[in-house]
C-alpha cells in the first residue's frame, strides 16, 4: 500500500505535503485527517522510538490515557469553558457531556488524585504517546497543521517547584536530544503559556521561511521569543511635562495622517486600541494605550488582562464608555465601564499627542499621570525588527524576525490542573500540599514534515538513516534468473546482519528501470544497491548514497560489510551530534 506518483499533488501548500503524498507515506481522509501508508508509518515508528528511548533516559514511565474524557474533569480545571471550538465536545448515548482529548493535563491530574498520596513518592515522571484530537479551524500544510495527530506527551509530578524545574531541565536537554538524534535542527525560545497556563514555557522551533510563528532572534546574546512574548529595550525622550492643549486635527483619525498633519514623529502620539472581553466575570471595554509607533500586542495584553477570549471592539462599545472612535484617550471617559491598560513605555514618554474624545480634536503635550490614570501598567506591545535585544548591555545588539514551525513546547504548570481536580498529597510535616505538575509534548508527524522540508532535493526527500523508513533499497532490475537469485540471496542476508533493508523487485513490465530509480531517490532511502546483468558484469552490485549521488561497484560478497560501514558512518554523525546537542543554560 502507498504508490508514488509522479506528478504534484495539486492542493499541497508545502513540499513536505507535496512529496509526502507523492512519495506514498500519506494519504488525505478529509481535511487535517491522514492515513499513514507503510513508508510513513516505519518512519513515524521510528520517530517513536527515539521519543520512547529519550523519556524513559530522564525517568519516564510509558501509560495509556483515553481519547475520549467525561467533560467534568475539564469543568473542573475550567478548560471545557475557556477553550473555543477546537476543543470537540459531544454528548454519549447517555446525554452525558464528553470531550475528544487535545491533551491530557485532566486525566493526569485524576490518576494523581487516586494514585498519590505522600511526599515520598515523587519524584514521577509519566508519558505516552497516542492519539490526540483538535479540530483546527484551517489545517493546511498537510502535517503541519491537522486535526488528528499522534503526540508524545509527558508530565512530571514533584512535591516542590524546585522539583518541577530539575524535570523541566531535564526535558529542555531531551527535546535537544530528539532533534539532534532526527538530524532536525531546532532552537528553544520562551513563549506564552496559553491555554496551559502556568509560570514558564519554551517552544522548539525548526526553523523555516513556511513557519506560522514569528521568532525575535539576538544573534550576539542568542535571546530567543516568540512574538507573543518578545520584549525589547524601550527608548524614550525625557522632558518636563507641558501644558496641556486641544488642537483641531479635522478628519485625522489614524496615526499617520496625525502625525503628518502636526509635523512630528509617530513617536509623538498615543494610540488607542479597543478591545472586548469578559474579566472576572464581567463584560468590559478594554482600552489599551500604546506608542504611536508601536503595535499593540493582543496575547500579552489578554495575558495581562486575564480574558481568555479578547475580539475588537465595536463601534457602538467604544462611545457606550465615552470615548469617539479615531479621536479617543482614557481623557474624560467612563472609566467604570471600561478597563485602561497602558504600554509601560507610555508612562515614561510625556508630552504625546492623544485624542480629546471629541470629533476632529486632539490633545497636545499629554502626560500620563496627570491628565489620566490606567488600571494597569505593562508591556503590551510587540517587538519588531531593529530593536535593541532586552538582555544585552550593548545598545547594538539587534532584534531580528525568523519564522518557525513550533515542533514540541514544555511548560511549568505548577498546581493549575491538580488544585482543580483536587490532587493533594501529604508532605513531611503532615500537610496537604497540591502537586505541583509540568507538561511536555512534542509531535511525531509533525517531526516528520520538518525533516521533508530540511532534507528534499529536486529529485525527492532525502530523509536521514535515523527516520528514513528503510536504511537501504535493493533494486533488482531482474534482466535473468541469474540476477534474481543474487537479489534474493543478498536481501536474506542483509535482514539476518540486522540490515533494514526494502527489496524492489517490481517485474520490468510494472516497473521500469528508470520508475525504479525515480521512486528510490523520491521516497528517500539513505542508501541504493542497484543489481542487474550489467552490474554483474562489471564486478558486483551498483552501491550509492542518496545524500552524495556517487556510485561505485562493489563485489557482491563485499556489499554486506560495505553497507554495514556506511551505516555505521552515518549514525556515528547523528551519534556525535547527539553528544552536543544544546543543553539548558541559566
């Protein structure tokens, strides 16, 4: 099962798509939803294994949890509210509510209520690697972003925060570990902790011009963040607060046409952004107020503002507070109907320009603290290319923007999901104390999508020994019984020396010498034995590795050790690249 295909696959947004369809490892059921053929599911398979071997390295134990869960362990952390339509909620035969899992933080959370009890059974680190299900709004990008998908996920259980973050280490260096034994190079950077929620989380990026996320890079530091969490240095002018001026800007509602209308920089002015959201139970108007020339960051300012679900604002809520769309400020509003968050920077900058909250109107010379106050303070904007990387002392040091796909993330929970679920156990002093949980997943089919965009050439994938379904691709060109014999024989042998071998011994009516060729360099096998008359002829077998394209005839009683060497060559590179792979560092 898995023919190749010789054409592209029309609807493929990315090559992975395109050469994973063609190459026979993939086939699309519905929309995110894919069958793993034979070539795909050894790859996967193996992807697994290294997973497998990683976890149980740092003291992992491997479970099995459901995909289906009762909704009340998800009403209990909260989850079955705040997470949107992603989250399949269903009913049973029983009308009982249930949920197709995205993840397993409740479940774990249960066996920790049943199964832990003292201070002296942690450290426990327990895994798995199963089933998941999200019901994306847009999978696209064929294993990048889908609906069904295999995950490994772990979580750790300590007694202690300092417990949580010796795992939490632990598996910053494993996931490290995992790319470097997959040949897929990745890179950590902080991130938001989302619907998760927690204290800390990393993401491990591969990094691509395709990517979804955006990644603010130092190269001299080697500060790494995602743009939902990106910070940066902010400059600002100080100066002696003036008064305070109403000035007719008529029709000037955004920041450019203010900006060129009074002659100063973007720099100069304030920006009002309104948004909509329930905070602590209530409905509210959310003005947020950043620089002129810096754009709001809506994750941190949903962080910031403990919504779960932000959307802009409407026209009608925006006056419902006072304040006159394309001429407002927190000057004069209703501040009971609405929550004011300002950009730190703001507070420190005086003197902007700001809206009068009055039609064709602005204020001149605007200063933060005397001519209005916020509820909160904080860094809500986001960073952007060319701006000073926020851990380096030297003013040089540059922010610049990356795209990535997210690979695997980690995240301290600490007691969010146990608290909720009730999960306590007794510490030394005989107190009941909340465990204290971390989370850690990482994707299997998303690993191998990666590794197609990271190694493909114009002939096809070029996956490395590690996840290529088979180390070596024996093509008999079956010209006479002779050669068929030598094919068979050299097959037996290289499976009884533990060799991973896939024999293509398609009849030349089915398949063409030059089909053959073509469908061993698509699907990517790291090394191609070619037998045939000819080859005979001159000596033995054809030998060639995918990676270089160089050939050479090898005796046919030497092809066995001769392939042994080269697979040895190859996994002794991932080995030493496994070896220093990156590890934490404070």
């Amino acid at each position: 099962m898995g023919r190749t295909q010789k054409e592209d696959v029309k609807d493929a947004e990315i090559i992975s798509h395109n050469l994973l369809i063609r190459g026979g490892y993939i086939r699309q059921l519905a929309a995110g939803i894919f069958s793993y053929m034979h070539l795909g599911q050894r790859s996967l398979k193996k992807i697994e294994q290294i997973l497998r071997e990683e976890m149980n390295r740092i003291g992992g134990v491997e479970i099995c949890m459901p995909v289906v869960h009762p909704a009340d362990i998800w009403k209990k952390t909260r989850r079955w509210h705040d997470i949107d339509d992603s989250l399949v909620r269903f009913q049973d035969r029983g009308e009982r509510d249930m949920v197709l899992a995205m993840t397993h933080e409740e479940v774990v959370a249960e066996l920790c209520r049943t199964e832990i009890n003292s201070y002296r059974q942690f450290p426990k680190l327990v895994y798995q690697i199963y089933t998941k299900f999200r019901d994306e709004a847009r999978p696209r990008a064929g294993l990048i972003r889908v609906r069904e998908f295999t995950m490994k996920d772990s979580y750790s259980l300590d007694a202690t925060w300092e417990g949580l973050e010796k795992q939490y280490i632990a598996h910053y260096d494993a996931y490290f570990r995992i790319g470097a034994r997959a040949a897929l190079p990745l890179v950590a950077v902080l991130s938001d902790t989302g619907m998760m929620g927690g204290r800390v989380a990393h993401e491990f990026m591969y990094l691509t011009p395709i990517g979804e996320d955006t990644i603010y890079i130092c190269d001299e530091s080697g500060y790494r963040a995602n743009k939902e969490v990106a910070t940066f240095k902010k400059t600002f002018v100080e100066e002696a607060p003036q008064p305070l001026q109403k000035v007719h800007t008529p029709a000037k509602k955004t920041i450019d046409e203010l900006a060129e209308f009074l002659n100063v920089e973007a720099s100069r002015t304030a920006k009002a952004v309104f948004m909509y959201g329930v905070i602590e139970g209530e409905e509210k108007v959310i003005l947020a107020v950043v620089r002129g020339d810096m754009e709001l960051n809506t994750i941190k300012l949903q962080k910031h503002c403990k919504s779960d679900q932000l959307r802009p604002a409407t026209e009608d809520e925006i006056k419902s507070i006072g304040a006159v769309p394309g001429y407002a400020s927190p000057i004069g509003i209703d501040r009971s109907k609405a929550l004011v968050i300002v950009d730190d920077l703001i507070v420190k900058s005086n003197n902007l320009v700001a809206g009068a909250n009055e039609v064709d109107y602005h204020y001149e010379n605007v200063c933060y603290d005397r001519d209005y106050t916020a509820d909160m303070v904080e860094d809500i904007v986001s960073a952007y290319d060319g701006a000073t990387c926020p851990i380096s002392d030297n003013p040089d040091h540059k922010l610049r923007s990356v795209r990535g796909i997210e690979v695997g993330n980690i995240f301290q929970l600490g007691s969010k999901y146990t608290n909720g679920m009730g999960a306590r156990f007794m510490d030394e002093n005989g107190r009941e104390q909340d465990i204290i949980m971390g989370s850690y997943g990482i994707g299997v089919g998303r690993i191998l999508a990666c590794l197609v965009e990271e190694y493909q050439d114009e002939r096809g994938i070029r996956l490395p020994i590690s996840i290529a379904p088979y180390e070596v691709i024996l093509v008999s060109l079956q010209d006479n019984e002779e050669v068929i014999g030598h094919a068979e024989s050299l097959y037996e042998q290289m499976q009884a020396a533990g060799i991973d071998i896939l024999l293509d011994d398609r009849h030349k009516k089915v398949a063409s010498p030059g089909i053959k060729f073509g469908d061993a360099d698509l699907i990517g096998i790291p090394i191609r034995l070619t037998i045939s008359k000819r080859s005979l002829k001159n000596g033995g077998l054809e030998f060639k590795v995918r990676d270089s394209g160089e050939s050479e005839i090898i005796p046919v009683e030497q092809v066995v050790e001769k392939v042994q060497a080269e697979i040895a060559r190859q996994f002794a590179e991932i080995k030493a690249a496994t070896e220093g792979a990156e590890k934490w560092q404070e």
